[in-house]
C-alpha cells in the first residue's frame, strides 16, 4: 500500500476512484471528469498535495482525499475508501498524508464538512482532532411559477448587477462563510449575477447567483437591513420570477432568519453538513 500524490493520476483515475468509493454514499454524488475538473478548479485543490492510496499488486486505487488551500487555510474534500477496503487504516492513511501536507505549507487551521448523520466518517474526523463548529443547510426548490405577489409588491427598487459587483458584495459579508462559499470560490465561478433589493419599509438585501439553462446555483443571500425572513422572501421572490424555469440549489449556509425567508419562497431541506475544524 502508498501513499501517492493525486497529481500522479489523471483526471480521468481519480473520477473513477472517487465514484468507486462512493457507491454507498448516504447522499449519491457521482461526478463525470468535467464536473471533477471544475471542483478542483474552483475549490483551490493542491492536486500534489492531495492523497491516492494505491495497491501496486492489484493496481487500484483503494481511497483517496483532496487538500484545498487558500492563504493559511486548508480544506480536506472527497475523502473516500473503497466499501469493501474500509476499517483496515486506510482513512487515517489519508488523513495524517493531507495533515502532514498541510503542515509543510504553514496551512494553520484545516477545515471539512460531513454530512449530518455519516458516523464513520465523523468519527474519524473527531479521532484526528477536528471539532464541530455548525451545522449547514443545503436546499433545493423545484421550479415553481406561483410567486407570492405581497412579497413581491413589498420591494421600492430593484438593480441588477454584473459579476464584478456581484464579487464586491460578497467580499463585503457580515458573516464567515463556508469554503464552498467563500469569495474566493466565486472568484474562481464565472457569470454571476447579483439583486439587489430595497423595500419600501426600508428593508434591504441582495441575493447573487449563477443562472444556468436549467439550474440556478451558487446562491448567496445577504439581509442588510430589516427582518431577514421578510427581506430573504422578497429577494428570493423577485430573482424567481425572473427564473421561472430552473430548478435551484442552495449550498451550505446557516439555520437563521435567512433560511425561513428560503422556505417561504418553497425551498426544501435536502439535507445538511457539520462544518468541523481543527487548529494546526
Ligand atoms: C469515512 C471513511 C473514509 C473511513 O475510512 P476507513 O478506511 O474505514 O477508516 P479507518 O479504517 O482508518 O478508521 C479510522 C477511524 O474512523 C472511525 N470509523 C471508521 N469506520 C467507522 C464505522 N463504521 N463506525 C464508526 N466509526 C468508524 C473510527 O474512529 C476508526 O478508528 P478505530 O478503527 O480505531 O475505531 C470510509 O468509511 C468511507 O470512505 N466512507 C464513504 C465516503 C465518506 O463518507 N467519506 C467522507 C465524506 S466527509
């Protein structure tokens, strides 16, 4: 068994081994190379510091983790065994490779999410030192033309924006995001766009976006002003109907006034993340 790093596999290999070793996922994530390429492209991954297990007798990939890093943080991601490999240390193999790489990269703290409800993988993560920090919502909403019209009769003004103001708000948010959400990401994603939105009672907020064919993703809400149910309903209301038609997805943000604005507007919990970190 080594310990080899992912910039010695081709792109083609490490989709084949992730989806290998997520055959029995909790919440199926299968990726094609385009999908793997963008996600690595896009979350800042170190292939030379991500880990492949490898069985050189057999010639297989037996697990494999992926380190994102950006300034002084770290980011471990698509963590994954083979079902039949699992519970003989390969995990920890991978762990202690992408800690130790961190290490030498002067990465201070490392941080992951796991899905709610994935014991095992949680605790490994408390058996190498990482620490729960929040739980985090992700949601889907089919497409749905009914908007509910006093929402929408609530908002004075509205202002699209291009990508680059989209990118000015969010590097102005109140809150941390999550590193699926950070600037850097959208930074990194192309033809957002952004609403801003102020109601006549005052209220104001802005959601950003990326507006698919079919799918409206990388969706950021932020309240600026006033209630954060009220306000995240408005803006939500008014970037759907300008979107009849696409289904959308919303990833990794908290269980707060903001998310029952989401709910109002017809969004569902798929399911949700613990965001874990741990200091170097
Ligand atoms: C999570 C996963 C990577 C662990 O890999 P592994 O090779 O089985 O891990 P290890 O053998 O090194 O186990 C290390 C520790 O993890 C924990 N662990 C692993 N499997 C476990 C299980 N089924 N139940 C409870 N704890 C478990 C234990 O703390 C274990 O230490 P121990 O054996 O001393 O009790 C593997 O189960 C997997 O690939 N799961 C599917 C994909 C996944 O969930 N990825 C993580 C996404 S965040």
């Amino acid at each position: 068994m080594k310990i080899i790093p992912a910039d010695q596999f081709t792109p083609e290999e490490l989709t084949d081994a992730y989806n290998e070793t997520r055959m029995d996922y909790l919440v199926p994530m299968p990726m094609n190379v385009a999908r793997f390429q963008e996600y690595t492209r896009v979350y800042d991954i170190n292939m030379s510091c991500s880990c492949v297990v490898y069985d050189a007798e057999a010639e297989l990939v037996l697990g494999l983790g992926m380190l994102g890093v950006r300034a002084d943080r770290g980011w471990i991601t698509r963590l994954g065994v083979l079902p039949y490999g699992r519970r003989l240390g390969t995990g920890s193999t991978i762990m202690s490779g992408l800690l130790a790489q961190s290490e030498n990269l002067g990465v201070k703290t490392v941080w992951l999410e796991v899905i709610k409800g994935n014991t095992p993988a949680h605790q490994l993560f408390y058996k190498f030192g990482f620490q729960d920090v929040r739980e985090l919502v992700v949601a889907r909403r089919p497409p749905n033309p009914d908007i509910n019209q006093a929402a929408l009769d609530r908002i004075k003004r509205v202002t699209s924006l291009n990508h680059e103001d989209a990118i000015i708000l969010l590097s102005h948010r109140k809150e941390r995001p999550n590193w699926l959400n950070e600037t850097e990401t959208f930074q990194n994603a192309r033809n957002l766009s952004a609403l801003l939105v102020e109601l006549h009672n005052g209220g104001r907020g802005w959601v950003t976006y990326h507006a698919g064919l079919l799918q409206l993703t990388r969706l950021v809400v932020e309240v600026t002003v006033g209630d954060p149910c009220e306000v995240t309903e408005s803006v939500l209301s008014i970037m759907h109907q300008r979107h009849k038609r696409q289904d959308t997805i919303a990833e990794n943000f908290c269980d707060d006034g903001i998310w029952q604005g989401f709910q109002k507007v017809g969004y569902f919990e798929s399911f949700r993340r613990v965001e874990m970190k741990r200091e170097m």
